[in-house]
C-alpha cells in the first residue's frame, strides 16, 4: 500500500490493491475510478475518470489510479533552501 494515508480514501485503496493484478491484464496504462469497494469504470485519460467522477457522483471523495502492475515513486526536489 501507498505510504502515503489518507483517511477518506481508504476503501478506495485497498480495493485497488486487492484487484491490481486484475485490472493490470485488462486494461493497463488506462485509469481506473473506484468508489467505496466499487470499481465505477475504467477510462483512457486520468481527467475522463474525474469528470465521470463527478458527473455520477458528486462533489464526494473518489479515487482515480492509472493502472500500473506497481506503484511508480514519485520524488520532488527543491531548490528552493529559504536561505
């Protein structure tokens, strides 16, 4: 699971973990939006599956996760030192 944790998406999370495999030999590199324990749909850009998101369901917490077999680290650097 993510190192990250957010509370309001935790079903969400889980879910996609539980049903990565799955979702990776059927539709990878797509996105996937879950709700709940529900997989809603499965859409070609990350910004198809947030206006579906919202359209369906509202102004509510929901995970949209591109398909990957592995979670892809994300590392940010700054050059920003405040001194």
């Amino acid at each position: 699971m993510r190192s990250t944790h957010i509370p309001e998406l935790e079903a969400e999370l889980h879910y996609f973990n539980e049903h990565r495999a799955e979702l990776f030999g059927k539709s990878p590199g797509k996105f996937a939006l879950i709700k709940g324990e529900s997989l809603i749909g499965i859409f070609e850009t990350e910004a198809a599956a947030i206006r579906h998101g919202y359209e369906t369901l509202g102004n509510v917490p929901f995970l949209v996760q591109q398909v990957t077999e592995a979670d892809i680290p994300l590392v940010f650097t700054s050059f920003n030192l405040g001194v």
